[in-house]
DNA sequence: TAATCACTTGCTTGTTGACAACAAGTATCT
DNA sequence: AGATACTTGTTGTCAACAAGCAAGTGATTA
C-alpha cells in the first residue's frame, strides 16, 4: 500500500502495461492487419520485450479478444449515451448517427473492430463467438426498441419486431462493412440519413405519405 | 498434339491441378479458415507435393486471390442467368433470390466466398482490390437497374439511383454476412422476402398503400 | 513416317528466415 | 521470503525461394 514517487504498484503496472499492448496492437492491426502483426512487434512498440504480448494474453487469438472485447465494451458505452432512453424509431436513427459518430471521433477504434469482426468470419478464428453475441445482443436490443415504439404508439402494429430488427442489423454490418472496405468512396453520413428517411416511412404509425 | 492414352498434355495436367489446389483449399478453408490452411495441406490433399501450391499461385495470398476470382465467376454467371433480362424491382428482387438459391445449391462456394471477401478487410489482404471492385461493380449494376425500372415507368422517378443502390448493396453485405456467422439461427430467406417486399413499397411507383 | 535431340514446362525436394508458443530465468513489488 | 511483472532462450511450424528431376513439345533428319 505504500508507493514510491516512481514505483507503481503490482495492479497499476499491469493496467498500463496491459494498455500500452492494446493500444499497439491497434496501430499495427490498422497498418498491416492482424496476420501480418506479430506479437514481438506488439511488445516492442508497446515499449516492452517480445515475450510479454504472449505472456499476458496467452496467445495471438486470446490478445486479439481483449483488444475486441475492450472496443466493445468502450463502443457499447458510448452507443448507450447516444441512445440514451428513446425508443421505437427515435432509437434506431439516434443508434445510427452514434455510429457515425463513433467513427467521425474515434476512427480508429471503429476501423479495428470492424477489422477484427471481420476476421472472425474465419472458422479458426478465437473470438467468433464474442462477434457472434455481441450481433445477437444488438439484435434483440433493437427489437425491444421497435416493440416499446409499437407500445408507445410511434410504431406501426403490424410490423413484426424481429423481422425489423434483422433487417436494420443486417443494414448496419453491410454499412459497416461497405466503409471499412473504402472509407473513401463510401458516403457513410449520407447513407445513414437515407436509411433514417426510410426507416421513419416504413415503420411510423401515421403514413401520409406527403411529399 | 498427339497424346496417348493416359498421358496428358501440359495444359491439361494444369488444368487438372489447378483445380484440384483450389478445390483442396475450399475445403480447407472452410474447416480450418485461411489462416490455418497451410500450403502444403493444399499441395497434399489435392494429391501432389506440399510446394505446388506455392510453385503455381506464387504465395498464400496469390492463392487465395485466384480462389477469390474462380469462385467469383462462376458466381457472377450464376447470377445474371437469374436475373436475366430484368430490370427495376424485379431485377432487385431476382437478385436477392438468386443468392439464396446459390447458397442452397452451392454453399460451399458460397461460405468460401464470403470468409475470402471477409478476409479481404485487412489491411494486408492481397485480393483487396479484387473485393472492392467486385462491391463496387455490383452497386453500379444496382444503380442501372434502378435507372432502366425508371425508364420504364415501374420506378418512382423521385428516388435516386445511387442511393438506392448503396443501401441494397450494404444489406446484402450485411445479410451475407450475418449468414456467414450463424448460418442456423439467421433466417436467410424470412430476411429476404421481407427485403423484397420493402422494395416494392418503396420504390414502386403507383404507391396505392393498400392491406 | 519414325527416331532423335534441344528445349520448355509441371512438379518435387532442400533450405532459410520469421513467427507463435512455451519454458526457464531475472527484476520488481508486497 | 514469497509472489508477481516481465525478459530471454528455445523449439516446431510455416511461407517463400531455389535447385533439381521428369514428362511433354516441336523441329530436324533420315
């Protein structure tokens, strides 16, 4: 419990050693994707040995987890906020411009994971299962949305939740995917507001079809 | 120009070859996934020596690109056979069954495409370029299908083709995708139908909103 | 037509350097 | 002194290349 001016303690050394290896596996996942980073590299960018990359995570696949997982969890956060307790289609457009704007402020937190889910397509991968779940869970959150929408009277009755929710998730990793693919000539804000238009006239309870 | 019995001709034992490495690798692919499919698994499950994969496609990814283009082909033909002569929503809608009939009859080719194209989102992807024009020409025959429904009276002339475009294209991406990694619990044709049914409320024009 | 010879091409085996993974060691904290 | 963060030594695997072998090819000659 008593620390020197220099000295951290056992739990402080390991936070920061632990985020110096993620935050340098995430510029070299960016500049040469995950085969082509080797764990030495990771260590030594981080400022530490060859060896501690391996040490701490066990494995390539094990670090390329946490580095997903801790994304995530950073992502889940800052959706949540965006989203903050709207429902029905106020939700899903507000989910839509946190996206872009997840991706506007933290470029490369949004492009590893991408890159990341991406190469968990891959039957060997080692955290299929985490991209999997997350999916899952994005889907069904977005479901609740449609179904409070529906109960608070913003939704029309006779859309199906599910099928709403699988459409809008499927835009969503297609979008996702179309940007990382060529951030350049994909016009990912644009995109977004068309769904949005789209999304209010096909799901909104007074269709008046104006305009 | 004259060959025995069971002798073969040089083109022909390439020929031969060729298809047996690629054939060998699909499977592989889709059991171990690109990154643990070595080559000489290929060489050797295709029947020949662990280097001939390396000696025919020059490295891994060169492989991988030429896999990446076969399967291509011949999905590409497949296609614009469903699609035939179509335009507007109808061609839109061909499409989209089109694919699922394709990863019914050829779900090997299919999966092995879509982990490929997955792959290709790392920034060290060899056949990147491959994927991205793929995309990239998919969206603009989209968009020409929209433009040619227009002409023909079928499409409202106030939506814009590229946009469209782009968010059919990112939906297949993301509908591919969602397929690839849950192939039991993603309702691949539910999705569809609903897609397709979402395309003519909104694209067709007489909008006579009935049931 | 048939035999031979120079040359090309398909394919295999030998080798090297890079890397992930593990084991054994050193340094720092408690 | 014991535990924990971290480093260094080592091994087996793999991609990539190079050198070689064997089978095919086409021209020349008789």
């Amino acid at each position: 419990m008593q620390q020197e001016n220099n000295s951290l303690s056992q739990a402080e050394r390991t936070a920061l050693s632990d985020k110096a290896l993620l935050d340098a596996a995430m510029d070299l996942v960016l500049e040469h994707g995950p085969d082509k980073t080797t764990l030495a590299m990771i260590g030594e960018t981080a400022g530490y040995s060859r060896g501690l990359a391996t040490y701490r995570f066990g494995s390539k696949g094990g670090l390329f987890d946490s580095l997903c997982k801790s994304i995530s969890r950073h992502w889940l956060e800052y959706l949540k906020q965006g989203v903050g307790d709207k429902v029905g289609i106020d939700a899903m457009c507000a989910a839509l411009d946190t996206i872009y704007k997840f991706e506007q402020e933290s470029p490369r937190e949004a492009r590893t994971l991408e890159i990341l889910y991406c190469g968990a397509a891959s039957p060997s991968s080692e955290f299929r299962d985490t991209a999997i779940g997350i999916r899952r869970r994005q889907k069904s959150d977005v479901a609740e949305w449609v179904r409070q929408g529906q109960e608070a009277g913003q939704v029309r009755r006779d859309v199906d939740a599910d099928e709403v929710a699988g459409q809008y998730v499927a835009y969503i990793s297609g979008m996702t995917y179309l940007w990382l693919m060529s951030p350049d000539s994909f016009d990912f804000h644009g995109s977004n507001e068309v769904m949005k238009k789209q999304l209010r006239d096909s799901l909104a309870v007074c269709t008046a079809a104006s305009s």
